[in-house]
C-alpha cells in the first residue's frame, strides 16, 4: 500500500502521489481531478484515557463552509469506538466494540473502505494484549483528499488529542493484526550462507535452531508508518550476538539467554519483544522516516532463525487459518486458508509484558 499523509503533530507529512515516491514516477491510478480517495484507510494510534464521563474523543475535525464536513474518531464509555461522518446530506455512524483492560491501554484504530465494492472494515486492536475486534461495514463514506490534507497539515482542521501518537491515510486496504517485522537488507542464514530477507522467495531454505534448514512458505513485505508503535528499533552489533545493525519492530521477539532468565523464569530460552530491550545503549528507538518497509518469513512450524548472528522469532500465525474471514484482514490474506500453516505454540515461552519489564531491570540493574 502507498501511505499519503502521516500526522505525529511534530512533523506531519502529505503527498497525493505517495510519501514514498517521486511525482513522475507517480503510478497510483489516482486522477488531478479526483474529489474523493475511492479506495483507502485511516489509522489512528492513541492511548486509551478516558475523560470524567469516560468518554474519550480522539480526532474531532470539522471544515465549515459552503461544504461542511465533521469526522470523529470517540471511544465510549462502554468501550465501543465510534466513528462519525457528516458530509452533506451523508450522515454514518460506526461502531466496534473494544477490549481495554485499563488505563492507557495503546489502541490501533483502522478504517478502510472501497467504494467499488461497497465495503468497508472498523478494527480495534488493543496493541497491550493483542485482542482484535472488527466489524465490517456497508457502502462506508470516502474521504476527500482536501480534507486529508487539511487534517495532516493544518493543526486548525484537526484539534488533537495528546494521547495520539500519530494518524495517517493509505491509497488502499491496509491489512490488520498480524504485521512484518523485519527491516529490508537484514541477512539470513540459510544452508548456502546468509541471504539478505528482502531476497528470499518461497521454497527457500532457511536455518532454524530446533529443526535445521526449513522451506519458506512465504514472504511478506509491508510498508508502514514509521511512527508509534510502527516505529523501528535498531539493534546495535554486537550486542544479542550481532554482527551488524538490524532494525526490528517493537514486537519482533527475540530468543535471550543467560542466568537471569533462569533464575527468574526457570527456563532456558525465553522470547522477548524488542520494545523490552530499548535501553539507549544495545537498542533504541530509531528516527526516521515517514515510512517504512519491513518483511517477515513463515515457515511450517514457528521457529527461531538467526539474522545477523541474532535469534530472531520467524512469523508466528497460530491458527489464524482456521478463520477464513480474519485471514482475509490481514497481510496473509492472498494464502488459501487450506494450505496456511497452523502454528500449535510458540517456539519458546513469550514474557508478558510485566515479566519482560522486571527481566529488563535485571539486565541493566
């Protein structure tokens, strides 16, 4: 998908051909003449804090004028997130329920809609406990590409909310849950020496620690936004085993060893996220941007690969093929639920969030 807009209220980006391409290299099938992105989504990543009602209004952007507009991004009360289009005679309301434990829970919120097909799609993901609600929608209202840009670039058009991280608009469906992780030029290792990710093609062979080389089902890239809890961490040689700098995303796990895991969780091997390990010195949080391309390999089983001298998880499914529907959301949705590996567990055991914290004050106390 091509991104267009990204707003993190510090440094907010738009182009109508692509923030990643040139304008004479333009391809997006998108006409000067155009009122309305006929195909596309907006995502937004917020922190959940609700107000003394418990309401807690995300964006509320008005264009007044001959042509008003109004669309509101709320999560309610009762934890459904609301989204309200006015455009002229158009009125809609959507709503999806959500799952926040608490305070400040980080919720993605995704809207995407085709016009052609008269669809659309409303997903919650609760990016503190994985849970993922969508609901999908009939004939969803477009936005204009004026009020795109007037939303990104104009801070009058666009009150925010200081528990936004940032929000963006794609030319397409963007996929939902399941995400790549890994940055493009990260080499891997394989029977035949290490080969870069963004090389690798189904029927490869890859090394894994448990069951030695293993065929590549399947390759995915994706770009996304460089921003929340999309934004990259880099790695730093020669910390984790590293040989050189990889960049990850927040949830890529990492195999880590040593007396501290033994001793606080009596196992060997643990999987961390890399959002756990930022400390500043062995991994930090990379500036860049607006966007980014990461890629992730599935294999048969979930499995540990090593890439650039790290063990690094590959891309774990569980059994997400059993729901023909959801597969269908998400960046897998092009494999044919009959042949999606059914991933029974995971390589190693995954630290919670809380345990991930305390392993880390260990590590750097």
């Amino acid at each position: 998908m091509t991104w267009l807009a990204l707003c993190d209220f510090v440094d907010p980006v738009f182009s109508r051909q692509g923030l990643q391409r040139k304008p004479a290299n333009s391809s997006l099938g998108l006409e000067a003449s155009d009122t309305f992105l006929k195909i596309g989504t907006f995502v937004i990543e917020a922190r959940f804090e609700p107000g003394p009602e418990g309401r807690h209004k995300l964006i509320n952007y008005r264009r007044t004028g001959d042509a008003p507009v109004r669309f509101s991004v709320t999560i309610q009360a009762n934890q459904h997130v609301e989204i309200e289009f006015e455009d002229g005679p158009v009125r809609q309301k959507h709503r999806v329920n959500a799952r926040f434990r608490g305070r400040e829970d980080m919720a993605r919120i995704t809207y995407s809609w085709d016009v052609s097909k008269k669809w659309g799609l409303l997903s919650v993901e609760n990016l503190d406990s994985g849970t993922l609600n969508q609901s999908e929608l009939s004939n969803p209202h477009p936005f204009r590409f004026d009020d795109i840009e007037r939303m990104s670039l104009r801070p009058a058009g666009r009150p925010g909310d200081t528990a936004v991280s940032y929000f963006g608009f794609s030319a397409g469906v963007e996929p939902i849950g399941l995400s790549a992780c890994i940055a493009p030029h990260a080499p891997v290792e394989t029977p035949d020496g290490p080969r870069m990710i963004d090389q690798l093609k189904p029927g490869d062979l890859v090394m894994t620690q448990d069951s030695g080389p293993q065929p590549v089902r399947w390759v995915g890239a994706r770009e996304v936004p460089a921003r929340g809890q999309f934004q990259p961490i880099r790695l730093r040689a020669p910390y984790f085993g590293l040989t050189r700098d990889i960049l990850v995303s927040p949830e890529q796990c990492l195999l880590i060893t040593g007396a501290e895991v033994e001793y606080l969780f009596g196992e060997d091997e643990v999987l961390v996220q890399a959002r756990h390990l930022v400390n500043g010195v062995s991994a930090h949080w990379e500036k860049m941007g607006p966007t980014v391309k990461l890629y992730h390999v599935l294999l048969d089983q979930h499995e540990v690969i090593r890439i650039a001298g790290c063990q690094l998880e590959s891309l774990y499914v569980g059994a997400i093929g059993t729901d023909a529907a959801l597969l269908q959301t998400t960046m897998l949705r092009g494999i044919a639920p009959e042949t999606m590996p059914h991933h029974a567990g995971s390589a190693r055991p995954v630290l919670r969030n809380y345990e991930a914290m305390t392993l880390q004050s260990v590590m750097t106390g």
